[in-house]
C-alpha cells in the first residue's frame, strides 16, 4: 500500500458520517438505559452493581492493607534486629562505612 492510500482511509468519508447519523437518529427511540443508569434502587441490577462495587473496593483495600502491613513489618525488623543480628544493623548506620 501507498501512503496516499493509508492517508485515504483513515477517516470515514461524508457517506459514511451521514449514513452512521441516520441509522442513530432511526434507531434511537430502541436504545433506553438500563435501571441502574436510571437509578432505579428497587431493581436487582442496581443491587448487583452495588455489591460488586463494594467487593471491589473491599479487594483493593485489603491488598493496600497488607501492602502496608508488610512495610509496618520491615520497618519493625530494622528497628528491632534478631538477636546476633545487632552489629550488621549497626553497620548499616555507621558513618564510615558509607561511601563519599
């Protein structure tokens, strides 16, 4: 293929705006929104997405807890090293052994 021709078909032409307009116009009085884009609360859609969203947002705060949990856990350690353990942490801070 030529440029001129990818140039060509990148964008619909006049026919195909007006033809896509007029089959929405014509076919617009099928489309209706659901009950939860109506906000219908007595319906089992909306309590459905309801759940779900709450689900969802349950999982993702769960995950961030433990994410942080982990972090509150490895900030322990380092303040409180194992037994045996104490001159490498205090290695880890001393001033010498930091390169300049």
């Amino acid at each position: 293929m030529t440029m001129q021709n990818l140039k060509s078909n990148r964008f619909p032409s006049k026919k195909q705006w007006v033809t896509t307009a007029l089959v929405t116009l014509v076919l617009s009085s099928a489309v209706q929104a659901c009950p939860v884009c109506f906000s219908a609360p007595d319906s089992a859609e909306t309590r459905g997405m309801t759940v779900a969203i709450l689900f969802l947002l349950g999982l993702v705060g769960m995950v961030v807890c433990g994410v942080a949990s982990f972090f509150i856990y490895l900030i322990a350690k380092e303040r409180n090293p194992e037994p045996g353990h104490q001159e490498l942490a205090h290695l880890a801070y001393d001033e010498k052994s930091i390169a300049h």
